[in-house]
C-alpha cells in the first residue's frame, strides 16, 4: 500500500507543487489584500475625517467672514460721508449763501456719488475681506494640522496686522475712489436739472450711465489700481513684516489676488447686484415723494400708479440720494452673492493645502 501511495506521489509530484504553490499563494495574496484594504479603509477614514475637520473650520471661516464685514460697513458710510461732505453744502443753503445754484449743483453731483459709492464700496470691502479672512483661515488650518512646521507659525500680533491692513482702504483708499467716482459722475449729470422730473426708469437708466462710465474708467486705470485703493503701498507693508516671513508672504499674495482679472468681473457682478437692490428701494422712495408732493389730487383717490410711471422732481431725491450711504438694504444679498462665496472657498481651498 505505502509503495503504491509513493509510486503515486512521484507520478504527480508536479502537480502537488503545482497546487501548494497555488494554494499558498492564493492564502498570500488574501492576506495581502485585505491588509491593502484595511489601508485603504484607514486612508479614507483620516482623509474623510480631514475633509470633515477642514469643512467645519471653512465654515467657522464664513461665519467670521460675514461678521467682519457687517461690523465694518458703517465706516464705509462715515468714510464715504467724510469724502463726499454734503452737510456743509446743506449748512450753506440754509444760511441763504449768494452763489446758491453753484452749491445745488454741487449737491447733485455729491448726491449721485455718495450713492455709486456707496455700492461700489460695499462690494470692494465684501471682497477685500473675503480674500484676507480665506487667506487668513487656510494658513491657520494648516498651522493647525503641521505644528511643527515653524515656516506656518503666525502670531496673534502678525494675524492682526494681516487684518489690519484693510483699514487703508477705509481711510485713504476710499478718499481716492471717491475722487474719481465723483470726477465720473459730474460729466455725466452736470447737463441734469434739478427741475427736470424723473421716473423711476429714468433713473435707472442715469444708474446705467454713470456705471458704464465708471467701468470705462476702471478699464484705463492700471491693472494693480483695485489692489493699491484696497491695501497700503507694497513697500510699506514690507517694511511693518519683517518680523514674520509668513505675513509678508501673504500680504504679497493677498495683493496679487487683487490683481487679477477675476476680481474686477467679481466686482462688476456685485455691482449689478447693488444697482437693482438701490432700484429696488428707490422705487418705494419714488411712490412716496410723488404721494407727498401730488396735491391735486383727492385725498380719498384710490388709483393705482404703477411705479414706472411715477415722476419725481431731481431736487426733490437729492435728500434721498444724500441719505443712501446709511441704509443696508443689501447687506443680505451681498453676504449670499454666490461668485463671491466661491471666490472666498477658492482662496480657502487652494491655501489650505501644502
């Protein structure tokens, strides 16, 4: 029996190395595999909850975002009041000064420019702070997951500073724009009389007007023009960073952000938004001065006037006008402009990652 058991083992000795090594690495390559995929498993796990990590701190960025601008708007309003003064004029008039056409005059084209802007303002702060708050959170995020790279480390003081740089823009930065809005604004409104009554299409289409010769004026300025109205010059910035790296590494890159041509179809985007929220406002406003100012008509009158076809004296929305910097009625919608949502998640995304 053993003979015939051993004559059968070398007549197929080739097969039993054939299947053990078949068997074996069968056993082999499933070890191999599922310790290739308890790998995988782990991978995806870190990496799922990186990207969980990283949308909470995006998200506590946003929020952070919106605060900021919300708490900083008013000093666009007092900046812009400081650079288009129309108090005084106003003081005069009411003092019964001499040259009172000259002063009217002036009054409507510091009307029409507060307004402009007061947009445009809007919409530059919105995305100065969206650039430096993104910035700002994806270096910190990434001093968070590699703390021991020194190269990421930014102190409080250098993170305020960073932050603190917008204030150019709300002081000389504005002071600037203001001066070539208004520059813009009395070629374009100088032939309108204050007699003349508007509707509320004719107004739009004076929006339209002084919009696209703003934009005219944009387009002849020099390409770092948004960048040297929205930060300090870039000497002095490095100059107040040479005690961190770091800051003046994002204060370079923060400015040609600012810089690209992204940014000015960003702006013309929330621009138009402005336009039709200000439309929007003024067609109450409009409703409400032709109601005042309407005296021939019975008081029990029920008719309906369509806004469009309401007319308003230029000299009786100048107040209104003059007033506009003070309202918010599109800090809602400048906060949830999409493109500028995605410029800021952009920004975030591509210096979140080393």
């Amino acid at each position: 029996m053993f003979s015939k058991l051993r004559s059968f083992a070398v007549r197929h000795h080739r097969k039993f190395f054939i299947a053990g090594a078949l068997i074996g690495g069968g056993v082999l390559l499933k070890r191999y595999a599922e310790k290739k995929l308890i790998e995988w498993q782990e991978t995806e796990m870190n990496q799922l909850l990186e990207r969980s990590r990283k949308q909470q701190h995006f998200e506590s960025t946003e929020k952070t975002c919106n605060m900021t601008i919300t708490s900083v708007l008013p000093q666009i309003q007092l900046a812009i009041g400081r650079s288009l003064d129309s108090d005084s004029i106003t003081l005069l008039l009411k003092q019964k000064a001499p040259n009172k056409k000259e002063l009217w005059e002036q009054l409507k084209i510091n009307a029409f420019s507060r307004l402009m802007c007061y947009i445009y303002g809007n919409a530059i702060l919105a995305i100065l702070l969206r650039a430096q708050v993104n910035i700002l959170g994806a270096y910190l995020y990434l001093a968070n997951q590699n703390p021991s790279n020194p190269d990421l480390e930014l102190s409080p003081e250098a993170q305020s500073q960073f932050l603190s740089s917008s204030n150019y823009w709300l002081t000389t930065g504005v002071e600037r724009f203001c001066l070539m809005v208004e520059k813009v604004v009395s070629s374009q409104v100088s032939n309108l009389s204050l007699k003349q009554r508007l509707t509320l299409l004719d107004l739009e289409h004076i929006f339209q007007e002084v919009r696209v010769a703003l934009e005219d004026e944009l387009s002849r300025q020099p390409n770092d023009f948004l960048a040297n109205v929205m930060l300090p010059p870039q000497s002095s910035c490095e100059e107040a960073s040479t005690t961190s790296p770091t800051l003046t590494k994002m204060m370079i890159e923060t400015r040609e952000i600012l810089q690209s041509p992204e940014v000015t179809h960003l702006l013309s985007t929330c621009v138009n938004i402005g336009v039709g929220c200000v439309l929007d406002k003024f067609c109450e406003i409009v409703s409400v001065l032709s109601a005042d100012n309407s005296k021939t008509r019975s008081p029990d009158s029920q008719d309906f006037h369509h806004p469009n076809h309401v007319s308003v004296y230029v000299a009786k929305l100048i107040p209104a006008l003059n007033n506009f910097i003070f309202q918010d009625i599109w800090l809602t919608q400048l906060l949830a402009i999409e493109p500028l949502r995605m410029f800021g998640a952009n920004i975030y995304e591509s210096f979140s990652t080393l």
